[in-house]
C-alpha cells in the first residue's frame, strides 16, 4: 500500500495510529485529521469497533488496515507513529493472556522498527498499572512499581514495562525519538458498553436499573481523567520539540473510591439501582493517583474537566448507544 505517492501531491504528514479503532485511538484518529494529517489505522478490531471510525471511512485522507501488530506492519513511509494496539480492560486483556503480552512486546518492536526505516517519533500508550499495587502515594515517574510479574494482570503490566524498554533501548541505541505517556484511568465517550471497565459498568448498569456491581469493598481508590483532557495531553507531549528523558504521567489527580463513584453513577443517572458487592479480582490496585508535575512543568498540561462534568457526557453518550442509537437503526431499516 503506497500512502506516500498518495498524499505527495498534498505534502500530508503521514501517521499510523495502532489501535485506531479502538476508544482512545479513535480519538487519536480524528485530532490528527483535523490537523491536516493522513491516518493510516491499524487495528486488529478485537476490543475496538468500526463504529469509532464510521465518520473517518469515507474520507480519502483516511485509510484502514485490519491486522494485527504482533505480526509485521505494513512499511510505509510514516512521519509518526501512535501506538495504542491493545486491549485496556481487565477481563479483556486477561482473556488471551499470552496475546496480549505479545501484543505489547512484538507490537512495540513493530513499530520500533519501523519508525527506525521511516526515521518516524513515536508515541507510546503506557499506563499506570507499570506501578502495580503501588507503595508511593500520588504515583511519581521515578516511582519503580509494585507489579506482581506472575499474577493475572501480568501480562498486561509486565507487557506495557517491557514495551517502555524497548522505547528507551531503541532511543539509546538507534536515536528513535520515542514519547511515553503513563496514562491513568480515562473514561468518555466511545467507551465500548461491553468494556467490562467500571465507568461503563457502572453506567450501562444503572440505565438498566441493575444492581451496581462494585468488586470488593469499595474502597480502593481511582484517579479518572475525561477523554478531552487526555487526547489534549497526547498531542502536547507528542509535539513539544524535545523528548522528556522518560515516561510522563498523564491523568486526572481527583482521587475516588469506588463506592463513591458507584453512588455518584447512581446520583446522576437517577436509577433505581442498588449496589451489591462481588469478590475483589486477584492483585486489583488499592490505590492509584498520578503526580502530574512533570506534566505541567514540561508541557504546561493539567485536565480541565471535572469527574461529575465528564460522567455528565459519558451518561449522554451511554443512553444514545444503549437507547436511541439501536432505535434509529431499526427506524432506517
Ligand atoms: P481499547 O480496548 O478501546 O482500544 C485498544 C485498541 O487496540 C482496540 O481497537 C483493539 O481492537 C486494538 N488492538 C488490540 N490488540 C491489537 C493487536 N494485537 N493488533 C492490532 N490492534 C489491536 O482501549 P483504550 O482504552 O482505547 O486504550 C488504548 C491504549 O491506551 C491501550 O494501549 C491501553 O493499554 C492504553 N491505556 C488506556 C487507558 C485508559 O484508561 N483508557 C489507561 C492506560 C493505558
Ligand atoms: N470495578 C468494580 N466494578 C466493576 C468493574 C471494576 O468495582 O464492574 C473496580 C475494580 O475492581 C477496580 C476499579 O473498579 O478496583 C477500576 O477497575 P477498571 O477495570 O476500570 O480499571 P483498573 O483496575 O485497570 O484500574
């Protein structure tokens, strides 16, 4: 597939989004084409849907290629690579453990490598679970983390530490300007209702009227970051003419346990739900909450949107797939 000789004429930068098609991606998707770019989407589809890219299909500055990132990319000559390829969610990534590590460690190399070719920066989509169970409260860059390398989330976190050394051992030894961001939990529209992660179950839960399921006692704690003021993130740590020398945090510091977030769903959808509770998954984090002075300090970032104000959009978009989206459908039929 030649992008290049396509889009010379026009002089496009080109960029491949991993996980394009996926929550996060998708959003990556539609920044860079509003910026002016050629997006080229590589998406294997197996936590992401055609419904986060139906409004960039059409597009001719758009293209979209189903495959897998632990196999070879394709080699086109891209300016930028985002790397988001793989699944977010506990019982997503935990379901085929051992893809999902290799999604993370053979994805990563992927898109080493081929940025090395095509002497593209590349941005990583790391996360807050590199710091497992953590000891150190708000979590710092230099913290080192607490990961349990034989638990159930393992493949996930252990993937995501290996990928950020991978990052760093290409930028040492190969000069690739790589950009790592160390994203805590984020929630907003185009969240997949079957995720499985707890913003979506909870409010999917409570448009139903069904009981909240809140695993354990409620009182680990989360720190969540609005779709907006993350992508905002991104962009800036991906476009600020120097690299940091490592990862950054990028995420919302408001701490809350998740009871409260269970009543605060409840609350604000005006449900009839009740809350019951189900047994705490193995090696769950008790507490999570990012320092984000280096991201401020570098790239003058903090979120700017509040949990109710975000959960306020995440609740419209939720009832519109749940209700009116499956109507509208029906209706044009
Ligand atoms: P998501 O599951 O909605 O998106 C992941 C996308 O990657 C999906 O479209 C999926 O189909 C695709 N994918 C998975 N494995 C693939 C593979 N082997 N080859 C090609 N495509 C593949 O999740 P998200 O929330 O959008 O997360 C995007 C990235 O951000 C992930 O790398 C995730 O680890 C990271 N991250 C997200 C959060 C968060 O709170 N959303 C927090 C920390 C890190
Ligand atoms: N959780 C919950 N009910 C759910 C889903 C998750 O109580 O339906 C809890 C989970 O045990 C964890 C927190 O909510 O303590 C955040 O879970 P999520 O899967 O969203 O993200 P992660 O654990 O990866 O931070």
């Amino acid at each position: 597939m030649n992008v290049r000789s396509l889009d010379a004429a026009k002089k496009r930068p080109i960029a491949m989004v991993t996980g394009g098609a996926g929550f996060l991606g998708s959003h990556v998707c539609d920044r860079l084409i509003a910026e002016g770019a050629h997006v080229v989407c590589v998406d294997n589809l197996m936590s992401g849907r055609r419904a986060n890219i139906a409004n960039l299909r059409a597009l001719p500055q758009f293209s979209f290629i189903e495959a897998d990132v632990s196999m070879p990319l394709p080699q086109i000559d891209v300016d930028e690579i985002w790397n988001l390829a793989c699944p977010a969610s506990p019982p997503c990534y935990q379901r085929d453990p051992v893809h999902t590590l290799l999604t993370n460690v053979l994805g990563m190399k992927n898109c080493l490598d081929l940025a090395l070719n095509a002497g593209a920066r590349v941005f990583q989509a790391s996360t807050s679970e590199v710091y497992g169970d953590p000891e150190v409260h708000p979590q710092v860059e230099s913290y080192r983390g607490q990961v349990n390398s034989t638990g159930p989330r393992a493949c996930y976190d252990e993937g995501k530490r290996a990928a950020e050394t991978l990052c760093y051992d290409y930028q040492r030894s190969h000069g690739v300007d790589v950009r790592v961001a160390r994203i805590f939990n984020t929630y907003g529209p185009r969240m997949d209702p079957a995720d499985g992660r707890v913003v979506s179950n909870f409010i999917v839960q409570a448009l139903h009227g069904a009981p909240l399921e809140l695993y354990g006692g409620g009182t680990q704690t989360r720190s969540f970051c609005y779709v907006d003021d993350l992508i905002e993130g991104f962009f800036r740590l991906m476009r600020a003419p120097q690299a940091a020398s490592g990862p950054v945090n990028l995420g919302n510091p408001g701490e809350f346990t998740m009871r409260e977030l269970a009543e605060c769903v409840i609350d604000m959808t005006g449900s009839p739900s009740s809350i019951v509770t189900r047994p705490l998954p193995v090696d769950d984090p008790k507490q999570r909450r990012p320092d984000i002075g280096m991201a401020a300090a570098l790239y003058d970032w903090q979120p700017a949107i509040p949990l109710k104000e975000g959960l306020a959009c995440t609740i419209a978009y939720f009832t519109n797939e749940l209700w009116l989206a499956p109507f509208a459908e029906e209706m044009a039929a």
